[in-house]
C-alpha cells in the first residue's frame, strides 16, 4: 500500500465586507496538486470568528439568495450584547459565522476535488469591513 | 505503531424530494468494515449542491420537525433571484443546502462509527424533484 | 517524509441546560499535545443528538447572541412532533442540534491548534437538563 501523506498550506483571500462570498474552489484544486495527492480528503478552516466555509453553486443569483438568508440568521439591524462589550458593530457577524461553521472537508479523488459539476467551495467574511481572510488547509491521503 | 490507511468509496441513496431525509447510517458502517479501520475518522461529503449530511436521531416525529425548520431557513414559497438565472424552481433548495453543510466527519472507534445510540447519520435531499445522492466516503486510521 | 500518526482521545465535558455553551479549546490543545503531532488536523464529534460543536469569540456579551439565535432556528416554546413519541420536552434540542451539526475540524500547526485570536471551540448542550457532554477527538498528521 502506498504511504500516506499530511500536506498543509494556508491560502489568504480578500473578500468584501459581510455577507461576501468568494469561489476559493480553483485555490483549493491548487494545493490539491500541489500535495501530490491522488485520493484522500482535504480540510479547509477559515481562521477568525467572523468568517465561515461552505459550499453553492457560484451563480450571482443564488449567491444573494443566500446573503438574505444569512443575515435573516443574524440580522445586522438588531441590538447585540456583543457591543457591549466590544461597540465595533460585529455582533451579528459573530453570530452568522458561528452559526455557519469554520471548517469543511472535501474529498479528493484523482488528484482532484471531487465536487458536483455545480458546486463550488466558498469563503464567506461576515464582518463590516472588508477582510483578508487566512484559510488553513490539510490535505491528507496517498 | 500500525500503518495508517486510507480507504474510499462511494455511496449511491434514493432520496425522496426535497425535504427527504434517509439514514444512511448502515451504509457508513459497512465502509467502516470494508476499510478494515479500527480507530480513525470516516468523512462524508454530498456530491451535488442541493444535498447536505447531518445527524439527528432517526425519528419520524423529529425528522418532521427538522423538515419544518429547514424550510423556515430558506422557505420554498419565496422569491429567489436564483430563478431568473434558470427558472428550475429550486432556489430554496441551494440556499438550505449552502446553509446546511455537504461534510461531516464521524469518528471510527474499535472497527465501527462512534454515535450516540439516538444519533444517526442522514443525508438530506433539498431539490424539488426524488435525487440519486452520490455520498464520497473517506476513511483514514489505522 | 516524517510517518503519520493517528491518535484518538474522548474528553467529557459538563454543559448547562441549554442552550448551554462551554469553551473546549485548552481541552483540545491538550489533545494535541499528548498526541505528538506537530501539523495535520484535530476532528471534534460530539456523541448524542442534542449536542453540537462550533467556533465562537467566548466573550459573554456574544454567547448571548449566539443563544438567541439558536432559539430562533428552533424555538423551545412551540409544538414538536417529536413531542408525540417520547415527551421529553426536548424536540427543539434535537432540532437545534441537527443544524448546527457534531462535527468540527481544527487544524494543527506547530504542535497547536490553528486558530485566530479571539476564536475559540465551544461545545454546545441544547437539551433540556445539564449534561455530561461526551466529545471524540481524532489527531492525524506528521
């Protein structure tokens, strides 16, 4: 059997200010090749409380209807306690991103990721200013 | 120490139109088994941008009540700007898919998935129409 | 190449009724420590359906925040079907639970997890009585 391998990269990403979602699916293939693994499964976390992963299909459509969502979860226009503490106007990009989840696993197969012809793998930055965001990955497999 | 492995596989689930919901907690325990893993993690992920996994405890009460708040997320009877891309009907279904995750990761302890005894592992079709889910299985231990 | 490891530890963690939130992240960094690995990944599952994992700032202000929400994705005080079968007042607690999901993976660098400053894992009791939360951690890397 051929030995198993534990490749790991960080890969930053500038993203709009919340809710904006970038496609970092061709980044992720990137470092995929780049490990060297052929079948094995790659883990992306998004690094800071108010960001998060997942996937959509990349279409701009479909990218607003899930803004709206997103911020129906935790809407921006509310009181938080968060503020209280901190009065830096975050508390519902605190709580979107929470809800969201930082991490994600993609599998790899075939040197590549294995996803749907339309899915794609988004970062999402939830705060009010613009963020460059810092998404660790961990590619493990043979 | 014993030789990590990493094993793979895919698995194919008739679910009904969205929300339907299967436990497909039998079929993660026979991968467990074909891998011949003792301890280690399998990792889920849902081909497909429609499609999400979780766990809950399989119970036809419950699962109805799930499907209630799923729909509360993202409801079907709502305009979505989705539509005007392709007019298929299932803007609702991307944005509770994206909301809802397509990974998951399970932990393998002594040669079978470790969960609560009312924990199962379901995946979740959110399209419109029945959908063949195709689940990428990815076991690494030793 | 350095030869992987796998390493497998469950820690037990006392959670308030919920929703009831309670930071892990020393809990983890131990994990990693005893496990030797130096850069791979940490996956958290959180055995029983009424639990789930998260990442979240564990300032209280925002954990009140985040507690809100969760109560609004599935409220407590509303009629459940799952009510029907065991009427033990905590349908909402699996609802809630389903949605936030078990799992979580954390990156490892350095021998520690990668994490931002103000981020921590929180583990999340949604039921309806205190519990003794019981989370399986699996390290691999190099």
């Amino acid at each position: 059997m051929a030995e198993m391998k534990c490749f790991t990269t960080q890969i930053q990403i500038a993203v709009e200010q919340g809710v904006g979602i970038v496609d970092i699916t061709a980044k992720l293939q990137e470092a995929v090749q780049e490990s060297g693994i052929a079948n094995g499964s790659l883990q992306g976390f998004c690094i800071g409380s108010t960001g998060s992963l997942t996937c959509i299909e990349y279409e701009p459509g479909v990218i607003s209807d899930l803004v709206r969502s997103i911020n129906e979860l935790a809407p921006p226009d509310r009181e938080y306690e968060h503020e209280k503490a901190w009065m830096d106007g975050n508390g519902h990009s605190h709580v979107q991103a929470a809800l969201m989840g930082p991490s994600l696993d993609i599998p790899i197969r075939n040197g590549r990721c294995s996803l749907g012809t339309w899915q794609q793998v988004v970062a999402i930055n939830h705060d009010v200013g613009p963020r460059t965001r810092k998404i660790e990955i961990t590619a493990m497999g043979i």
